[in-house]
C-alpha cells in the first residue's frame, strides 16, 4: 500500500521499467516483534543474490552491455569495514601456529619408549606450551563486528572464518584429551567411503616393498634444507618481497611450512629420488601460496580461507606428480594416513593402528608410529601430505 516511487508518466520519460518487492517479515516474531538474526541473515542473503541475478538477466536481455557474470555486477571497492574486518581476523590468526601447536615435541624419545615396551603400551606425546590463551583468543574473535559488513558473500566469508578460527582454538584447548578427536571432525570431517576404498586399493595393489626409493645415498636434514632454499633464492630473485627460510629444528619431525617458512625435522633423512618431490610440495606450493597471499591486500588470502587445506595439500601432492615424484611407497604412504584416520575415528587405540600397520599394511615400524602419531595429534584427514 505504499505510493509508487515514480510515476508512469516519469518512468516512460527515463525508459525505465519500476519492480516493486514486498517481503514479508517471516524474520521477526509477529508477536512481540523480536528479530530471528540467523533467518534474517539468510533472507538478507538470499534476496541480494536475487536481485542481482535479476539485474544480470536484464542487463543482458535489454542492454548491449554483457557481463560475464552476475557477481561481475557487484561492488567494485572495498568499503572501510570491510577491512577492518579482514586485519582483526588474520591478527587472531596470527596469534598462534595451530599446526606446530599440535604436533609433538618428543617423537624421538616417545619412539624409543614405545620401543622399549615392546609395542604394548601408548607413548607419551609432549606439546609445546601454548602462546595464547585460547578463552582471551576468543573473546577477541567474537568482539570483531561482522555485522557491519553489508555484503552478504564477504560477509559469510568472515563469518566462516570466525568459526574455522574458534573452532581451531577450542582444540587446542582440549590436547591431550578425547574431545580432541571430537573437534578435529567438525573442522576437517571424517574420511568418506570412496576415499577409503581407493586407500585400501593402493595399499592392496602397491607392493610394499619397491626399489622406487632407496635408503642409500639419502639426503639428510641439511643437505634437503640447502636444496630447499636454493629454490627459495630462485624466488627472491624474481620477486623482492620473498622473505622465507629454511630452519633445521630438533623439535619435530619430518617437514612443515609454518607462516612462509620452511621447518625440517633434524633427523629427517630423504630418499634422493624424493628431493625435488618433496621441494615442489613444500616450497613451490605451500610457500608460493602463502608469499603469494602476503602479497596481496586482503589478508584472508596468505592466513587461509576456510576450509582451504585440501585444496592446498591437493595441490602440493599434483605438484610431486608434475616433477614425477609421487612414487609407489609416497603413494603407500598417503593411502596408510587416510586408513589410520579412519581407524582412530571408529574408536581404535594408538596401538592398535600401529599394530594394523605394522602387520597388515607391512609398513617399517617407526614409520608406523610417525603415521599413528601424525593421525592421533593431529587428526587432519585432508592434511595427509
């Protein structure tokens, strides 16, 4: 019942056509007139999506411009909020390393106590001291007002990352405990059917002895690390703001990239044949990416957009197949990650995966404890590089 905003004599004036949109209140409670937030959001959401998709369909039925597509319609600057927004989120990022945070100290010493004991009995796994206080953590990411962002698709963006963010908190509260496992699933999700038969596949099928990687000649900690970062300085020579190292460390094993860096286990030894595989996963995927994010003005971009690590460890994995290092045993490998992951979901204990494959899968068995400890401190089924 409201008057029109324009008249018929003014819009054939201006060529124009009026679309007139009443939406009924289905957000608010129609007896006391209180909001639903979360139905109001999705309205809000959903009517901007409209609305655009309808200005999209006009544009190009009515005009001769044609836009590629609709969101090609939408805003073309970034208003002040939005910013503000992005900058408090990556500084609650910042503010811890949730992968170092949950990978154990002590591998070599739980090793050799597992060892000692005969296979029997759980090693004890020792973490580092935590850097932040998760509940303060929280209480900042929660003051950050997302509200104030008027876009709905950035809007849910950042609201995504709030709960990636809170949730990646929360675990590292509860380390050491059996909610852990609890949270890894509603941060990364279990291991879906399809997956687990291609592991068992690989597993069946690939021989679990190959001449593809040899023990002789292996590179250890500080010849991969001066490799690493002769592919590193190609880098700085094509773009000055690389600024990543290379740091050989005796608190962990194997290898990780943490905020652009490239860490090495000290004890870690590699087959040559996986050096420049591994170079290609490590440093042209995971470092590129971060550095390439840095570099651009929207932080999400280098902290990770939600959910972005199978993407990314997706990736690095097709970058060994690129450099023709994704051998048969690295192959063995990740089927084992994906079956340990599986297991510990369905309840089985530490050693009872170890024991599985030791003896089922015929893997070496320190390997075994590294794949069994990777999978129950950091039960991560998308990060299985």
């Amino acid at each position: 019942a409201l008057p029109a905003l324009l008249s018929s004599e003014r819009l054939e004036q201006l060529e124009s056509h009026l679309l007139g949109i009443e939406v009924d209140p289905v957000f608010r409670d129609r007896a006391t007139g209180e909001d639903f937030p979360l139905v109001r959001r999705a309205l809000h959401r959903g009517l901007s999506r409209a609305l655009q998709r309808a200005a999209f369909e006009f544009t190009r039925r009515h005009t001769t411009h044609r836009p590629p597509h609709y969101q090609a319609l939408g805003r073309r600057s970034v208003v002040r909020a939005v910013w503000e927004v992005d900058r408090e989120l990556g500084e609650v990022s910042n503010s811890f390393d949730f992968l170092l945070q949950v990978t154990p100290v002590n591998t070599d010493q739980a090793w050799s106590e597992f060892r000692r004991k005969r296979f029997e009995a759980e090693p004890e796994f020792a973490s580092r001291p935590l850097r932040v206080d998760p509940s303060l953590a929280k209480r900042r990411l929660f003051a950050i007002p997302i509200e104030r962002i008027e876009d709905p698709t950035l809007a849910q963006l950042f609201r995504d990352q709030q709960s990636e963010l809170d949730r990646k908190l929360t675990l590292l509260g509860d380390r050491g405990t059996p909610e852990f496992l609890y949270g890894s699933l509603q941060l990364y999700g279990g291991v879906d059917a399809t997956l687990l038969n291609l592991a068992h596949e690989i597993l069946q099928r690939v021989p679990s002895r190959s001449r593809d990687e040899s023990q002789r000649g292996a590179a250890d900690a500080e010849a991969f690390a001066a490799r690493a970062r002769e592919a590193i300085e190609h880098y700085k020579s094509l773009h000055p703001g690389v600024h990543s190292t290379v740091q050989v460390r005796p608190d962990l094993v194997g290898l990780m990239v943490s905020r652009g860096n490239l860490l090495v286990g000290a004890q870690t030894r590699i087959p040559r044949s996986r050096v420049e595989a591994l170079v290609a996963h490590e440093v042209d995927t995971h470092v590129v990416t971060y550095v390439n994010g840095r570099a651009q003005p929207f932080r999400q971009l280098y902290v990770g957009l939600p959910g972005y690590d199978e993407l990314q460890e997706g990736l690095a994995v097709l970058a060994e197949h690129l450099v023709g290092g994704l051998s048969r045993p690295r192959l063995r490998l990740l089927a084992a990650r994906v079956v340990a992951v599986h297991r510990l979901v369905e309840g089985a204990t530490f050693v009872e995966v170890f024991r599985e494959l030791d003896r089922a899968h015929d893997f070496a068995q320190r390997i075994a404890l590294t794949i069994a400890d990777r999978k129950s401190t950091r039960l991560n089924s998308s990060h299985m590089s």
